[in-house]
C-alpha cells in the first residue's frame, strides 16, 4: 500500500530542479506523495508558486519574503503578496523570519520585514511559516508580541525552545536533519513533541535525510524522515503520515 505524504515545505522553483522539475513532480505520486506546499522566498519564487499551484493538483503554497531576499524590497511588496493569497490553493505567509547565520541582510531590515508580514498574515487569518537560523533569541521575542498560527520549518532549536513553541500554540515541521548521524538536538525534538504539533518536511532540494544525504532531496524522500521519528515516537510509519497529514491539512485549512 502507498502511504500519503504531505510535504509542507519544499522549494521546487530552486535552480537545481531546472533540468527535470516536471519529470521530478509527476513521479512523486506513484511514490506516496499526496500533498506538497512549496515555499517562496521573494516576489518572483512566489509567484512561481501560485503557477505551480495552477499547474499540479497536490501543489499548495505559502508565499513571503525570506530574510535573506528582505532588502530593496519594492515599496508595495506587501499588498503583491496579499494579492497572491487570493489564489485558493495559497494556504500560508511564508518563508518568513530572520537569519543571522548568513547576516546577509542588516537584522534591522529583517525584524521589519518579518514584523510587517506577520501583520499581514494576521491581517489575512493565514498561517505562517518561520524560518529560524541562528535567531533564536530574535524570533521568539518577535512571535511572542504577535502570536501567530504557524509552523516552525525545519526546526533546529533545543527542546528548551521547542517547549516555549509550543506553549504559544505552534506547531514544528522536522525534515532529513533528524536522520542525521550528529541530530542529538532533532532527536530529543522529535521525542518530545506532541503528536498533534508535528508535521513532516523536506525543504527540497536541501537536506535530504540518510541514506540520501548530500543528493538532491525530493518529497518522496520525506519516507526516511518518517521512518526515524516513527521509530522514535513508538508509532508506526503509517499512523505517522496520518497524523502529520491530518495536523497540515488543520493547520492550512486543506480539505483532503
Ligand atoms: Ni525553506
């Protein structure tokens, strides 16, 4: 039996999808994937996005700013990504949030971009998804003043932080980092977050989980992430996929 699988974040725009994106896409059906939303990270990625939504019947989308594409954004940037939420199939603000791994943008401009997209989604009754590098402190001290519905993508955080997630009312989305050999931190994540909070993701073409890691990640890879937390959580690999389907389709107001 195929399982479902729900990838709730993925960036097929990426360049290294350039030479076979339409192959790659209609093949992961017959490899259990039901659900995908991909993830813009600027204007254009999301725009892309409400196309690939047209286009494939198991794509959803989130579209946002990311931190790193948050300056010179056009003066009207907010309301060309509110106009994109339009599209039925657009179910969330996002990739948003701050990144002081790569501190390519001044974290000024970033903690602005982040606050006014928040507000927007607020403004909008959308979830968002958050991108955390390196920002801890930062982006909690930003989500508890605006206390948003959303997901913490590929979460990296201690279970310290998890728990204060959590108790906002946050769900997380675990990807491939969980398989790796050096995850300590994802593993103790994975132990301890409540069922109903955790949802699964690939942020393909990155990060593709063991036996695959360094390749090109795909959303069929999302089995090998679920394999591990199954085993971790004690539950088996199809209640997994049920139960992180039926929290992303809660979560994005997707009826299956
Ligand atoms: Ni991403």
């Amino acid at each position: 039996m195929k399982e479902t699988i729900f990838d709730v974040h993925a960036h097929y725009d990426d360049p290294k999808f350039d030479e076979d994106r339409e192959e790659v896409l209609l093949s992961l059906k017959e490899k259990g994937v039901g659900y995908i939303i991909n993830a813009g990270t600027d204007i254009s990625t999301s725009q892309t996005t409400v196309e690939y939504c047209d286009r494939y019947d198991f794509m959803y989308g989130a579209v946002g700013i990311h931190p790193e594409n948050a300056d010179n954004l056009p003066n009207e940037y907010l309301s060309v990504i509110e106009e994109m939420t339009k599209h039925k199939k657009i179910v969330a603000i996002g990739e948003i949030g701050l990144d002081y791994y790569w501190d390519s943008v001044p974290r000024d401009v970033q903690k602005k971009v982040f606050q006014e997209q928040l507000i927007l989604a607020e403004k909008l009754q959308m979830p968002v998804v958050i991108h955390d590098r390196d920002a801890h402190g930062d982006t909690m001290e930003i989500l508890r003043q605006y206390r948003p519905k959303g997901i913490m993508h590929c979460f990296s955080g201690s279970v310290e932080l998890c728990k204060e997630i959590v108790k906002l009312g946050m769900s997380i989305s675990l990807g491939g980092v969980v398989t790796f050999k050096n995850a300590r931190h994802s593993v103790e994540v994975a132990k301890y977050i409540p069922l109903d909070r955790l949802m699964l993701e690939t942020d393909a073409p990155y990060l593709s989980p063991v036996p695959f890691r360094g390749k090109r990640c795909d959303s069929s890879l999302i089995r090998f992430t679920a394999e591990k937390i199954a085993e971790i959580k004690a539950v088996s690999l199809d209640d997994l996929l049920k139960i992180t389907r039926e929290n992303a389709f809660k979560m994005f107001g997707i009826t299956p």
